[in-house]
C-alpha cells in the first residue's frame, strides 16, 4: 500500500507549477532522483535559506544521521523507496516530516553527495526527459521553483495517517 501525506496539495498552486509538477510526476524513479539532485545543484545557494532555515533537522535523525553510515547501494534503495512511496522504516520516516523538512532531507543529501552519500553513476548523462523537466523548473520565477520542490518532496514517503474527514463527507457538523 502506498500512501503519502499530501496527495492533493497542487490545487494551491499555479497553472504553471501544476504542469512541472505533473511532468515531475510522469519521471521514472531513477530520473526523478537524477532531476532533484541536478536542480539543488543549479539551485542550491537559494534553496538552502529557503527550506532549512523553516525545517527542524534534530526531527530526522534517521534520514539525516543513521542515512549516512549506510552503503551507497542502501542509501539509493532508501531514496527510492522513499521516491516510490514504499512502507519502508525511511520511508516511513521521511512521511511523518513536515514539508520543509522534506526539502531539508533532500537538500542535505545533494549536499553530501560525491561525499558520504551516494553520487550519480559515473559518466551518467541526463535523459532528454530529465533535461525537459529541468528547463521548465528553470522556466519558474524562485517562489514557484521552491513551490514544485516542496511539492514534489511532500508527496514522496509512506504515511498510514489519514486526512480527517470534512463535514461534507461525514454528514454531520460540529457540536458545541
């Protein structure tokens, strides 16, 4: 069962941002990989005050501490399990993190990447469909472009929390 914990948050955002994040979306799981880590390297001076500056590292020991003593092989299934939204202890994790959290996750991982995170195969050459996706991230002003990664980010990992229910769909209203 996959789950996530922000299944429908685009309906906030522009025309613009919903079709990347859609594109996003369509990417294979190595490619959306491929796609956070080459936009945090071409925006990571920015993204850096924007999402940890509002996030709460000490609340992601797992993904942000116990992570990087994993093998590079561990570390890529764990952000694929985490992409794909799998019921996986990281996944896991990772969905009960706030969206800035999130983004502070990915950030800290294409931070360390090369170093004590696992980098991009050598010699790997984006795909046209990573290079399209790219450009139209590029093609956003800033606060659309932290808008796309803190969407795309909040819908990965697994979460078993259920939204509660509205008043339309339960038929009753609150009691005094």
């Amino acid at each position: 069962m996959k789950s996530t914990t922000n299944v429908d948050s685009t309906h906030t955002l522009s025309g613009n941002t919903q079709e990347v994040i859609e594109a996003i979306n369509t990417l294979s799981t190595d490619d959306k990989l491929a796609l956070l880590y080459f936009i945090y390297e071409k925006m990571g001076g920015s993204i850096t005050p924007a999402a940890p500056a509002a996030a709460e590292p000490e609340l992601a020991p797992l993904l942000l501490d116990n992570f990087y003593g994993l093998s590079q092989e561990e570390q890529l299934n764990v952000m694929r399990a985490i992409a794909n939204g799998e019921d996986t202890e990281y996944s896991r994790a990772y969905g009960a993190l706030t969206a800035n959290n999130k983004l502070l996750v990915w950030y800290a991982w294409a931070v360390g990447m090369g170093d004590n995170v696992v980098d991009l195969p050598e010699g790997y050459e984006a795909t046209q469909v990573v290079n399209n996706a790219l450009s139209k991230v590029e093609g956003l002003d800033f606060e659309q472009q932290i808008s796309v990664l803190r969407d795309v980010a909040d819908t990965m990992g697994y979460s078993d929390v259920k939204p509660i229910a509205t008043q339309a769909e339960v038929g009753k209203t609150a009691s005094l």
